[in-house]
C-alpha cells in the first residue's frame, strides 16, 4: 500500500493550522512587540510553532496505525515533545521560572530515552564502548541542550524552520543511501511539517514560532537521531554533523558569555547569525546562508562518514571547524552592538 499521500496531508494541516493560529493571535493581540533584544522591528504574531506541534503529532498518530513506526519510539517522540510543546505555550502565554522549565525538559528527555532505550553503544576514534548508566545521563543532557540551543537559535525569520529541514530531508538521504528506509518517514513528515509553518515563517516572517514550537522540534531531532544511533553508531554522527550550525553557534556563544561572566538565561543578541543579520541588514541572507551549509557542506560529510568510511571523529571536526571560524568572524558570543533594522 502506498503512503505518499501522508506528505500533502500533512503539509495541508500544517499550513491551514498556521493561519488559524494567526488569525487568532492578531485578534486577541498575541504579538511580540520588538524591543532592546529583539532581532525584528515590526510587531508580530506568536505561537505558530503549534501547528508544527500539531501536525507533526497527527503524522506520527498516521504512521504508528499504518506500521511504520515502532510503538516505543511513538511513545518517546510524540511523549517528549508534547510534554516540552506543553512548558513552551505555557511560557509564551506567561512566565514559568527557568528552574522549573530546566525541570520539566529533563522530565521529557527522561521519558523520551526510557522509551527509545536510552545511548546506544557509540563508536569513538575507531573504538566501540557502551557508556552504560553514564551514557543515559549524557544523552539527557544531550537532548535538554539540544531543544534549548533550537530555541536559542530560533532569533530570526525563517532560520529554525530551515536548519529543521534540511536536516530531516539530510537524515532522509543518509536514510536511504545506507538502505536504512524503515526511519525515512518520520523525518520525512517533520521536515513537510515544518514546511506549512515555513509558509508563513519565511522572511519577512507574518507569525513566530514560540518557544513551543522551537522546543519541540529541538527534542523530536535529539530523539530521531538516538533512534537512528540504535540503528548504526555512524548514524548519530551523521545527525551531529548535519546539526552542526546550530550546535557549533549556540555553544560556542554560551562559552564565551560563562566566560565573560554574564547570566546566560537572559535573552540576548549575541550569537553569530543575529550578528550577521544586523550587518547585512537583512534576515534573508542569512536563513539562505544556512540553508546553503547545511546541503553544500555538512550534508557530503555526512554521507561520508555514514557511507564512504571516513572516520567519524575525523568528519566531526571537518564539518565543525569552518562553523567555528564563522562564529569567530561574526563575533559570536561578543557583546552586542547598536540595533539594526532588519
């Protein structure tokens, strides 16, 4: 039986549930109104990240019905993100204290890797080793930093939905080159999910995605890629790889700001692509800019890690070490400038 027709339905729902959610933000005035830290200078609506929730949840219902998908990986996924989509609406509608939201992230990375089996045996330098207990908790710390770095990065139009994109669609070809087509659809259907969103997100963005939506897709990605590594050790490193401009831009800001002493849970405008957004004056460039590393660059690497023997830590580093020299150049983590108009 064929299953194509998931993707436009998917898509359809994601789009249509994008613009309810905008409509409905602009008539109870859900914006979010630019100020000091922001990185846009209209006044926009929030919460569109929900429809990504939504959508993506009802394509993971689809394919758990239509066989595709193990029952214990649909419980760590949808369980993980619901829960984390649940923490980011109720912050964008109020505030929940950061001790309690770091609280409630552990709780969902802790449900979502009871599921999904926790680390698998990973392969490092040519060696294998089970991390046992250790690895558990590594990999809890791995999922919260990844769903909070998304949200970190999620600071200009469009940038969160493409980097999400990509990867799945990068996952995918990884996927599908290494005969692994059984974890195809549900990257697949986040990345068509994201897609609807996109519509609507694409700069000039006519709504924001949230924290629920930018959460959500942080812990989904974290979970995809533990559920690959159980497939093939290579496969984690290839998700690593193709996540890399996110994770190399929010880690490489977070240690120069422990560095400097500032309080690293306040908002800012110090990462390297709202930097670059300022200098160009523009956010279109830069969610291009992205979009083109993620296929022209991290994508090969990964499939030559995943495919054509080249050593995992090896590719790593090759795939990391020009993202680091970007966020040098575009003074990630520095102390912000004057605000520029996008």
């Amino acid at each position: 039986m064929s299953y194509g027709w998931f993707i436009p339905v998917i898509v359809a729902v994601s789009f249509f549930l994008t613009w309810a959610l905008r409509r409905y933000a602009l008539s109870r005035s859900l914006m979010d109104i630019p100020n000091a830290r922001s990185s846009h200078s209209v006044p926009t609506p929030r919460g569109g990240g929900v429809a990504i929730v939504l959508a993506f949840t009802l394509a993971l219902g689809m394919l758990l019905f239509a066989g595709l998908m193990p029952s214990s990986a649909f419980f760590a996924i949808a369980g993980g993100g619901a829960l984390i989509a649940i923490i980011g609406f109720m912050d964008d509608h109020g505030h929940i204290a950061a001790r309690w939201r770091l609280l409630g992230h552990f709780a969902a990375s802790a449900w979502l890797l009871f599921w999904i089996g926790g680390l698998p045996v990973v392969e490092i330098g040519g060696g294998t080793f089970d991390l046992g207990w250790f690895g558990h908790l590594l990999a809890a710390f791995y999922l919260v930093w990844l769903l909070n770095l998304y949200n970190f990065m999620d600071g200009i139009d469009g940038i969160a939905s493409v980097e999400a994109i990509c990867v799945c669609l990068g996952a995918c070809l990884l996927y599908w080159a290494g005969n692994n087509t059984q974890l195809i659809w549900a990257p697949l259907l986040l990345a068509v999910s994201v897609a609807g969103f996109l519509f609507w997100n694409f700069p000039p963005a006519r709504i924001f995605m949230g924290d629920a939506g930018s959460g959500f897709l942080g812990i989904v990605l974290g979970g995809l890629s533990l559920q690959a590594a159980w497939v093939s050790a290579d496969l984690l490193w290839g998700w690593l790889i193709l996540l890399g401009v996110f994770i190399v831009d929010a880690t490489f800001t977070l240690f120069r700001r422990l560095l400097r002493g500032d309080k690293v849970y306040e908002a800012h405008r110090s990462h390297a692509y709202q930097f670059a957004s300022r200098q160009f004056g523009n956010h279109l460039p830069v969610t291009a800019a992205v979009g083109a590393i993620n296929l022209l660059w991290l994508l090969p690497i990964a499939l030559g890690v995943t495919q054509f023997g080249l050593n995992s830590s090896l590719g790593l580093i090759l795939a990391y070490a020009p993202l680091v020299l970007l966020a040098i150049k575009f003074r990630a983590g520095e102390l912000e400038g004057p605000s520029v108009k996008n």
